[in-house]
C-alpha cells in the first residue's frame, strides 16, 4: 500500500541519515565556485570516504524525497528535509552534477512549500533558490534562471539579490536580449551608488577614463596588494556582474563599454583586488583594444 511504501522509504531515509549525521551544521562551500569545475580524483586516503560519505547523503535524501513532502505534515520535519536536499545539492554541484543538483535544489523547495521565505526560513530558501539558478545556468535552462533568480529578486533584500540578479542579466545576454541586459545592470550598479554617467559621450568617455587613471596612480603596487585581504562576498558579486554587462556591451559595441571596465579598477581600488576584479578587467581591457 502507498502509505506504508512511504513509510518505508522515510525510514530508510532517516535511518542513513542519522548514520552520517546528516542533521549536523554543516558549512557548504559557496555554490558558485563549482560551476565549471571539473571533479578530478585524487589519490588521498580520504577519497573513498568521501564519495562513500556524498553516495550516502544522496541515498538518504532520494528516499526522503520518494516519500514526498505531502506525506510529513510537521513544518520542523518539511523544513530539516529541505536542508537535506541543500547538502545533496551543494555535494551533486561540486562534483559538475548539475543536473542532479537541481533535482536536489528543486525537490528541497518543494519541502518548504508554503513555508518559503520566512525568518526562520529565509536562509535556507536563498541558497536552495541560488543553487537552483546556478545549477541551471551551467544547464544553459536560460528561462529556468530567469524565474529562480526572479523569485530571490522579488522577496529578499537588494544586499542579498546581487547573485541572482548577475545571473539575470548573464541569462538576458545569454537569449540575446543583450540592451535590457546592459540598462538592468547598469540600474543594479547605480543602486549600489556605483556612478555611471547616463550618457556615455566621447567626452564623458575620455573623462571617466583620465579620472580612473589619476585615480589608480595613487596606489603602488604594494597598496593594491594589500587590497586583497579586505574582499568580502559582495565585491566579488558586484564584479561578477560588471563582468557579465561588460559582456553585453562587448557583444553589440556599446559605448558603455569602457565606462565599465573603469568601474572595475575603481571599484576594486575602493573595496579589494581578487581574482574576480583581475579577471574582469583583463577581460574588458582585451574587449576595449578588439
């Protein structure tokens, strides 16, 4: 009988779950970070454990999931199983598994259900949401970002939508929709008080290009260097986004183009160099002389 069938699965479920502590606090890497890695094996003693431990948290929480979220009527035990489905998820994404990590991230909302963005839940949303629009970008499910990265927009504050609104505009540029990509970004970074002139003259082009310039002279290398211990996960959000404008404009030759790459250098002088800020503006400067 069904009852019984879910029944079964819940306790098997629950069962492999309290044998590799899958309630314990746990720490996920941030889920960006896996988006085009490739898992590469290594010869550590811990490895077989490790895929033993990831093999383990996806058994558990396949048999949770089979069970469904209609058949748990307590919102603790709907909630705890969501965060299940954020570890498998985060496991699924740092091995390239993209697609197993949406069925995880997609199957984890579904456990919040009415309960979605709460206090209690808000945390636990967002990165089921995040992961999702991630795991879905590295799918190329262009329209499947757009309405997760939607979503997190619509209900949580502007410091914590800069993820998913990078990947808005990077989904926009993707369907080729490349001017609302470069207006949308260029609106996110004025709300962050980023200064964009809105008309980008040759005048005002050249003026923005000399202040940016006078304005890195005054660092020596050993300042800029120093920068580095002071980034923080909105900076590297913020230039991930100017990189993804920069390649809008890049792709129709907007003249906004070099009013962007002047807003990494002065943004990263004024908030911390990494690899992000180095990245994007490598990126640009090549974009600006093709």
């Amino acid at each position: 009988p069904e009852k019984e069938r879910r029944q079964l699965q819940c306790d098997i479920g629950t069962f492999l779950g309290s044998m590799i502590s899958l309630d314990a606090n746990f720490e996920p890497k941030p889920i960006d970070a896996a988006i085009g890695q490739l898992y590469v094996s290594d010869t550590s003693d811990n490895e077989d454990s490790n895929i033993g431990v990831a093999s383990l948290i996806s058994i558990a929480t396949s048999q949770i999931n089979n069970a469904g979220p209609e058949f748990f009527s307590d919102r603790m035990q709907r909630t705890r199983f969501a965060s299940w489905n954020l570890r498998a998820g985060k496991y699924a994404a740092e091995k390239s598994s993209f697609r197993a990590a949406l069925h995880y991230y997609k199957h984890g909302i579904s456990f919040l259900g009415g309960d979605l963005w709460l206090e209690d839940t808000y945390d636990l949303c967002l990165k089921l949401y995040e992961g999702a629009a991630l795991s879905s970008s590295a799918l190329w499910g262009e329209s499947r970002v757009s309405m997760y990265a939607n979503d997190i927009i619509n209900n949580v504050i502007f410091e914590d939508s800069l993820l998913a609104e990078y990947l808005l505009i990077g989904s926009l540029h993707a369907s080729g929709q490349c001017k609302h990509s470069i207006a949308r970004g260029l609106a996110v970074l004025r709300r962050l008080k980023i200064d964009i002139p809105i008309t980008p003259s040759p005048e005002v082009v050249m003026l923005t290009l000399e202040q940016t310039e006078k304005e890195a002279s005054a660092y020596n290398f050993s300042q800029i260097s120093d920068c580095q211990r002071r980034v923080d996960s909105k900076t590297r959000n913020v230039l991930k986004l100017v990189d993804a404008i920069s390649k809008s404009c890049y792709q129709i030759a907007s003249p906004f183009l070099p009013l962007v790459a002047c807003t990494t250098v002065r943004y990263s002088l004024q908030n911390g160099v990494c690899e992000e800020s180095i990245s994007v503006s490598l990126s640009n400067q090549n974009k600006i002389f093709l």
